[in-house]
C-alpha cells in the first residue's frame, strides 16, 4: 500500500496502462505542455512523448470523434474532457458513433476507448461549469459508466476501464483530485467493472450512492451513528454495468433504502435504482424509496444558492429518517 | 475570395494631434472607459483573493482598449455577446460597475440577480447577450440574433466576441457560414490574445486566425487591438457598413492577456515566458499608449488625467462597497426563473419543498 492522492491514483493508471499498451495514447485540451488542467497527466508528457501524449484544439466532437475512430481502427485511445461539461459538445460521438460501432457491424467493429474528466460541480462554477452528466451517458447501451470516489478505486478502476474493449465514461470529481487515501502498489491492480463496493456496513437503512457524493453519505451515515442509527452506505462504483446482486443484498438485510445523487432527479441514475429495488426487492421493502439529488434548477452562482442546490450530509439524514419513519 | 483588409500606415500616422480622425471627446471617453476597466478589474482581483468573489474569474486587463474600442463605436441598439472574459465589455455596454460587481460577488443586486456569476454577465435591456461558458458556443447564438434584427428589417447590429481559441470549434464554422449565406449583421471579433489558456495558437492551427473567415466570402480586418483608436475607427466603419446591409464581418483583433487565464493559473509559465508579458505590458499596455498619444497632442495634461484615474478607483470602490453591502439571492429565488410559469402539471422532481416565497 502506498498513501497517494486521487489525482496521483490516476496519474499512475494512465502511466501504468500506457507502459503496458502501446496502443494507448492520451488526447485532450492541455494534457500534454500543460500537464493537465487538473495535473492528472503530469508528467505523462515527459515520460512518452508528443505521439502519444496529444494536446488537442479546443475541438470537443473532433477529438472524440477522432478518438473513436482511433479505437475502430485499433488503437485503445483515453480522450480527456477538460470536463465533463464540455462533453456535451461530443455526445453525438459517443452517443451515435462509439456506443453503436460494434453493434451495427454485427460485432465486427470493437470500440475500446476511454472518455474521462471531471465531472459535476466544484464550488460556484455556475450553471454551465457545474453539471453531472452520468445520465446522458448511462442512458445509452454500449457505453458503461464509471464513477470512483477514492484513490484506490480510481486506480483500479481507470485500469480496468483502459482494458475493457468497449466505450467506458469515466467520471472522477475535481473536488476528489486532492484527497488522499491507500491504493495497493501492485501493477497489476485492477478492479473489475460491476462491481460495487459496501464502505460502511450498518444494519437499519441503505445509503446508495455513486462518485462523489460517497463522502457525503459517509458524512450523512456519522450523523446517523450519533443518533443510534447504523447505516450501510453502498457505493456503485460502475452504474453500468451494475452490481444489482450487491445493492438487493443491502436492501434485503436493511429493508430501507436512500438514493443519493449529485445530479437532477427526473430520470436520474437513482430513478433507474428505485426502479429496480421495487421490482426485484419490494417484499423486502419497509418504506417507499426516498432520493436525494440537486435541486431541480440549473447550478446557480450565488453562494447560499448553490449551497441550498446541491445535496447535503443534512439531506440524507432528514431521508433516512423519513425512510425509518423517525 | 473576400478580401482581408489591414489598416495602412497612412492612417496610422495622420495628423489632427494624432488621434486618426477620432475627436477629441471621444478620445477622452475612450481614455476614462479603459481607466474604468483596468481598475474596476484590480478590485475584483483583490475582491477574488478575499474570498468575496468565487467560482472562475477571467479578467480582461490588457485588453481594455478591445473593448473600449469596438463596443463604444456601436449603437444603444446593438446587440453584444460574449465568452466568459466579459466583465469589460459589460460596462462598456453601460451597465452599472455596481451591478457588475455584484454580480461577481453572487448577490441579489446584481446584473443577473446573482444567479449567473462572473461568467455570465446579461443585460437584455441594454443589449448584453451573454457571458457564455462553453467556448464557441456563444457564436451561433450571435447569427441567431443577426437573423432576428435581418427578420424585423431592423437598423442594428451583432457584435460577437470570442476567444482564439473558440476558431477550433465546429459551431464557429457552422454559424459563419449561415450568416455568410443569409447575409447577417453581424461582426465576428477574436479578441486574438495569441493563447487558449496555456496553448499558444500556433500550436492548433496551421492557418492564421485571419484566414479563417475567408472560405465563408466574410470581409475580413486585422486591427491593432492595443490601440483603442485603430480599434475604435475600424469599428465604426464596420459597423456602418453592416448596418447598410453589407452582411457579416470578421475582425481578427490582435490584443494581450496581461494576466493568468483565470485567477487561479500562472500568468507565465510553460506556455509564455515571464519576459514575454513584462515586454508587453511594458510596450503594449492599450492605456498607455492612448495616454502619451493625449498627452503629446495637447488633449490631456498630467492632472486631468489623475483626475480622471482617480475618478475610475472611486467608481470601483463604489462597485466595490454596493456588491459587499448588497444582500444574497433570498432562498425563494432558487425556484425562480426555470420556466417562466408553473402551469398544470409537476415541474419539479427532486422531492424537496420549496423555500417561502417561492414560484
Ligand atoms: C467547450 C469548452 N471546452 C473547454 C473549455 C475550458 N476552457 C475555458 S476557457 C478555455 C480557453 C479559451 O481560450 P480563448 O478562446 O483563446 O479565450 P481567452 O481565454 O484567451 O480569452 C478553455 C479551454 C470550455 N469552457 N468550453
Ligand atoms: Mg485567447
């Protein structure tokens, strides 16, 4: 084990994955001279060259849509969005190109690319900087979709992600890059796609969450502690594809659930979960379940605004408890 | 092939005190907007590392006389839109420092209510389209309004800034070529500050910027943007001929970013060297230049024009003090302004309640 940051985690996937692979490059806005607008590729640059280290025009469609022809050609292309708001300009590429390749050849055309960045917001970047974008993603089969919260899972993750043959949305948090935590120093540390991860074991009600706001339902689940209440907090880590068996296990052993999510509601990654628990786990079930995501407006500026827009730790509380019926 | 037009050195040079055919008056409104600027900027600077100004904040020192210059020779009724580095052109536009500076702050009182923050600063009233965040973006909506003002057989004209680098992008070239087609009024401006945050130019396109409007059959000019009076007199010409129905305009306006990309980057680095800006702020500043032109025609002496810098720090600090005393958004505004009405049928879905007040 080794103490790093999230953005160091990173750092050392891509540098990993393109030691290993020849055919991995990295392109996007000012990755390369720069080293990232977020320093993830530091020193990438340095250590492989302006052939495979690319810094790109502000060009989001071109770039990605270069990136999936690189991929239908054979290479294995990590195409970096400065963030993910900015990849909205791409979807067409992702969404009608990368997503469909394999398909509509008859499974002759593999698409294996990575597209990550930043996604959600940071701190009054308003209405255009601050969005989470999960769902544009998750929405279309033939992408997967990618979330991690930590160091170690960002690690293992993006390695896995550059391995899969297929189109993978990789979405990590900018207010993540700092933090720190343990990630196993093994090369070959790779965390499947698929399969969630339980980060706090608890027994009366279930925290589902995905990417960032993992810490704020680790926060959430402290305040509960105090007030005797153990919950388990449950993070997707990959929403597609997606650890149903993990998430139906902790609504059946609590028999209570919250969603909670950065992003807005109306069809949302939580109303697909909700969906999917009353289906498949609805005897089990002793409440409705609640979500808890942004409020349904774009991110304002002002600062009480935008503290009042986003989830909170007291908003998952106040859920839970409805939830516990307290 | 449309022409690319440079100004000469005839007109550089001509006499009338060296002020190239713009009055004296106007070359001082000129003299006290770009002072406004630059110190308007320096406390927003200073607001932003109190902590009174959050989020993103791009400022436009250095390229005071880009905005003075195009946005002052236009009508009240012409329409501006802009990128994200707008703080300028917005009081340019004439809306109040205060409203301006209290918009970057996030509170009620400000030109958006707020709710926009310092990338998007919006004025319909005074025909201030936008702070826009997505690089390029901005510039289709530009065509958009060119096609209202064409619609209603209206006298007026689109101004649309953007950074260099926006030129890469695919809504760029779509929208210049519409207006091309539909003969819009509208002037594209590339406020060219040589550099895309920490990518020079050179490093993105084989072309120059200049060139590219020419596939369009857009007029194209190279203006000096440091010098606010090249800039204004090639603004009002333009202007005049688009306003004729003479169709759109493309101007590569050659300027400088004095400071980082946005307060929280370097202002040198990798990507530009320390001797580089200290050659330019010390050669280039678009405010002294305008300064030693007044000074040695006799329009200007030292002490008005202390007077007049004095006048721009007191207008900022006013801009200042109204932002910091104005109250923050009321919670019921967060509801506000979605939709324009709340009819039949559930608009909001994230199961919360609604602050007081609210719509
Ligand atoms: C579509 C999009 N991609 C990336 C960004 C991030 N970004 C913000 S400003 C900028 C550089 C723009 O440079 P330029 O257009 O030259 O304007 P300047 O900042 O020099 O005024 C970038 C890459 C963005 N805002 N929008
Ligand atoms: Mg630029």
């Amino acid at each position: 084990m080794a103490e790093m940051t999230y953005r160091e985690a990173l750092n050392q996937a891509l540098r990993e994955e393109m030691e290993r692979d020849p055919d991995v490059f990295l392109m996007g806005e000012e990755v390369a001279e720069y080293d990232g607008a977020y320093k993830v590729s530091k020193g990438l640059l340095d250590a492989f060259g302006d052939r495979r280290v690319v810094d790109s025009p502000i060009a989001e469609l071109g770039f990605a849509g270069l990136g999936v022809g690189a991929a239908m050609a054979g290479l294995k292309p990590v195409i970096e969005f400065m963030t993910f708001n900015f990849s909205i300009l791409a979807l067409d590429q992702v969404i009608n190109h990368a997503a469909k390749i394999r398909y509509m050849s008859g499974g002759q055309i593999p698409c294996p690319i990575v597209f990550r960045g930043p996604n959600g917001a940071a701190l009054q970047l308003s209405a255009q900087h601050s969005q989470a974008c999960e769902t544009y993603y998750v929405h279309a089969p033939g992408v997967k979709v990618v979330t991690p919260a930590t160091p170690a899972d960002a690690k293992g993750l993006l390695k896995a992600a550059i391995r899969d043959p297929d189109p993978v949305a990789f979405m990590e948090g900018e207010l993540l890059y700092n933090m720190k935590g343990d990630v196993p120093d093994d090369d070959d540390f790779v965390i499947p796609l698929g399969v969630a991860d339980v980060k706090q074991e608890g027994d009366d009600v279930t925290i589902l969450t995905h990417g960032k706001t993992v810490h704020v339902a680790l926060q959430a689940a402290r305040k509960l502690e105090k007030d005797g209440v153990s919950a388990e907090v449950v993070d997707l880590r990959t929403i597609r594809p997606l650890d149903v068996e993990t998430i139906l296990a902790s609504v059946r052993k609590t028999n209570r659930a919250v969603y909670l999510e950065e992003g807005w509601s109306f069809a949302g990654v939580g109303a697909q979960i909700v969906s999917l628990v009353q289906e498949e786990a609805f005897d089990w079930l002793d409440a409705p379940v609640v979500r808890v995501t942004q409020a349904d407006v774009p991110m304002p500026y002002a600062k009480n605004l935008e503290q009042l827009a986003k989830p909170s730790a007291e908003r998952v509380v106040a859920a839970c408890n409805r939830v516990l019926y307290r | 092939m449309a022409e690319t037009k440079t100004v000469d050195d005839e007109t550089r040079t001509d006499g009338a005190g060296g002020l190239r055919g713009v009055d004296p008056d106007t070359a001082l409104r000129l003299m006290r907007e770009m002072l406004l600027y630059r110190r308007f900027e320096e406390k927003a600077e200073e607001a932003y590392a109190i902590g009174k100004i959050g989020g993103f904040c791009h400022l436009h020192i250095g390229q005071e006389a880009a905005a003075a210059g195009s946005i002052l020779a236009l009508d009240e009724g012409d329409y501006v839109i802009s990128a994200y580095r707008e703080h300028t052109q917005a009081l340019a536009k004439g809306i109040d420092a205060g409203a301006v500076m209290a918009e970057l702050f996030g509170r009620a009182t400000g030109c958006s209510k707020g709710k926009g923050g310092s990338m998007h600063l919006f004025d319909y009233e005074r025909r201030f389209m936008g702070g826009h965040g997505i690089v390029g973006a901005q510039v289709p909506l530009a065509s958009g309004m060119g096609w209202k003002i064409r619609y209603r057989d209206e006298d007026h004209v689109v101004v649309c800034f953007m950074g260099d680098a926006a030129v890469n992008q695919g809504a760029f070239h779509e929208a210049l070529n519409m207006s091309a087609v539909w003969n819009l009024p509208v002037i594209y401006v590339v406020e060219n500050n040589e550099y895309g945050m920490g990518t020079a130019f050179s490093r993105v396109s084989r072309t120059e910027i200049h060139e590219k409007a020419c596939s369009y059959g857009i007029p194209t000019s190279i203006v000096d943007g440091q010098d606010v009076l090249e800039t204004f007199v090639a603004f009002r010409d333009l202007a005049a001929g688009v306003r004729g129905g003479g169709g759109p305009r493309f101007v590569d306006l050659r300027t400088y970013r004095f400071k980082g990309h946005s307060m929280s980057d370097p202002v040198s680095g990798t990507y530009r060297s320390k001797e580089e800006v200290e050659g330019k702020v010390k050669n280039a500043d678009p405010i002294a230049t305008l300064r030693d032109v007044l000074l040695e025609g006799g329009h200007l002496d030292q002490e008005s024009l202390e007077a007049m810098d004095s006048e721009a720090r007191t207008t900022a600090q006013e801009a200042f003090d109204f932002a910091d005393e104005s109250p923050f958004p009321d919670p019921s505004e967060l509801y506000a302004d979605v939709y324009a009405e709340l009819g039949d049928g559930r608009m909001f879905f994230d199961g919360r309640e609604r602050p007081e007040g609210s719509v």
